[in-house]
C-alpha cells in the first residue's frame, strides 16, 4: 500500500486510471462512432433505428475521453505538452467532427422530414471524420509522433483500419440490440469490417517492432514473453470464435446476439493491453517515461482524492444508464 502512494506507485496509479478511461472510451464512444458509420442512407426507418439504439448513451459516452485528457493534463502535465503539440491539428479536426455530430443529432429532429436525410449525412461524416482522426493519432503515435512521409502514410492506414474496427463493434452492438432486415445487415458489416480490422490490427504488430526496437525486446525477453504471448494468441482465437459465431446467427429467439459484441470487447481489450506494454514505461515513444512525465507527488496526491470521489459517480451513471436502456431497440420516438 505504501508503494501506491509513493514517487514511484502515484504516476503508475494515474498511468493506469488514464488507460482504464481510454480503454472504456475506445469501447463505449466506439460502438455509438461505429452505428454512425453504418448509418444505412438509403432506408430511412433503419437510420431511425440504429440511432435510437445509441441515443442513451452516446453523449455520456464521450465523458471518459474529456476524462482521459483531463488526467494526462494535471497528472502527466509534460507528456500532455508533447503529445497535444504533435495532435494539435488531428485534434482539433476529430473535435470539429464530434461538434458536427452534436449538432447533427439534435437538428435531425428538429428540421422538415425531407431535409433530415442532410442531418443523417452530417452524422454520419462526422462519425467517420472522428474515427479517422483517432486513428491517425494512434498510427502517429506508433511512429513516435514523427511527421515524416511514412509515418504519415501509416498513420492514414492506422486512421482507416479505426474507422473499420469501430464499424465492426458498431455492427455487433447493431446485431445485439436490433432483430429483422437490420441484424442480418449488421452480421454481413461485422464480417466485412472484422476482416479488415484483422489486417490493420496484423500490420500494426508488424510495424511497431520494425519502428521501436525496444518493442521487439519487451516481447521477446524471456519470461515476460510467455505471458506477452497470451494476449496475440486470444486475440486470434477471438476473432476466429467471431467468425464462426457470426456464420451461426441469427438464431432461434435471438440468443446469442450479445456474444459477437462481448467478443470485439475482448479484442479491443487485448490490442490495448497490446501497445500499453509495448511502449511501457514511456508515455511519449522514446522520450518520456511515465515517471518522469508526472506531477509531484503532493499534486498527484491531491488530484487523487478527487478523482477517486469522481470516478465513482461516473461508473454509476454508466452502469445505471446501461441497465435501464437494456434490451431490443424500439422505434425511434421524440417528446
């Protein structure tokens, strides 16, 4: 206990309640990115269907992302710097999309029926804009935060295979919350969108190493390597059991329709894991460690009290909310 607040147990702390909000962003803001995504333009009651299965809990979701940066500003306020300098216009571009869906949300109610299909585009750009630009920073990220002609060009690949894995948990939300003409068109997106996010996830493995020796050493050295293993070997057999669950569906009386979502959050979990310990102890590649990034140990201890009195609250409302919209979407209704 007393290595956690300590110099060196306080940044891990923070390091860990950082990736547990980015984590939990990339899964919940992902699958409500991924139903924009799939947004259906050419079927109108479709559109107002996968939207409604979203409308709970789209906003909150985007809560653990003002979080996460929140926790890198105070806690890790020198990697914040460095990070934020080389994001700063992928980010404000991912901020300009997510404004467009915000309002694109609230107008497509709002305006005359034949003008809403406008709306419904601008969500769905917005969706995919957002997706992108995440990408980007992540493949940029992978590169060590180098704007080189190939580290662009890979952060575009990294942008595209993001866009593709938020379609793909989009799809299996789609396949767990709605029945009919839907699902079955949520099923075909989860197969054609998991197998390019398999590649993009494949050359991710493969380029990390070639760009960050020190990556290639974590995941070699003996015995860490055994347990580093595991998380490639689930990864595969995840999507693999994915596969093979999506050929079986729909089945009789919807069961089952939860198990490809459950899946794809086992994916997201392993790749996550994946990169934390690839560039662990460093929050910027090559540059800065976590440890030397952080805050003083009187500042963290202070922003520690208010952060474990907030992270409660906001793990309420999230499981609250989930619960009380649990089931089949219905039809789309405005008071």
């Amino acid at each position: 206990m007393d290595f956690l607040f300590s110099a060196q147990g306080l940044p891990l702390v923070f390091a860990i309640l950082t990736a547990v909000s980015i984590l939990l962003y990339a899964i919940l803001d992902g699958f409500d990115l991924g139903v924009g995504i799939l947004l259906p333009m050419q079927d109108e009651h479709s559109r107002d269907v996968s939207i409604s299965s979203i409308g709970p809990f789209w906003d909150a979701n985007e809560t653990w992302l003002v979080l996460a940066v929140g926790l890198l500003l105070v806690a890790f306020p020198a990697a914040h710097s460095a990070i934020l300098k080389a994001f700063y216009l992928p980010a404000t571009l991912m901020l300009l999309a997510l404004i467009l869906r915000g309002v694109a949300f609230d107008f497509r109610a709002k305006v005359k029926p034949k003008r809403k299909i406008i709306w419904d585009y601008v969500f769905k750009i917005g969706s995919i804009g957002t997706a992108f630009m995440q990408g980007f920073m992540l493949g940029l990220y992978v590169m060590g935060l180098e704007y080189t002609l190939i580290s662009v060009a890979f952060a575009m690949f990294s942008g595209l295979c993001v866009v593709a894995a938020y379609g793909l948990i989009g799809a299996t939300w789609l396949i767990m919350k709605t029945s009919g003409e839907l699902q079955n068109r949520a099923i075909m997106w989860a197969k054609s969108y998991g197998t390019v996010s398999a590649i993009g996830i494949i050359a991710v493995c493969l380029v990390n190493p070639y760009i960050n020796p020190s990556v290639l050493k974590i995941w070699t050295e003996l015995p860490w390597a055994y347990f580093y293993a595991a998380i490639p070997l689930l990864c595969v057999a995840m999507f693999a059991l994915g596969y093979a669950v999506l050929h079986r569906l729909p089945l009789q009386d919807d069961r089952g329709a939860w198990l490809p979502f459950v899946i794809v959050v086992i994916v997201f979990v392993c790749c996550f894991l994946g990169l934390s310990f690839s560039f662990y102890p460093y929050i910027v590649p090559g540059e800065l460690t976590l440890f030397e990034a952080a805050s003083a140990p009187e500042s963290l201890m202070i922003i520690l009290v208010g952060s474990l009195f907030v992270l409660p609250f906001i793990g309420a409302y999230t499981v609250f909310s989930y619960y009380t919209f649990r089931g089949k979407t219905e039809d789309l209704r405005y008071y």
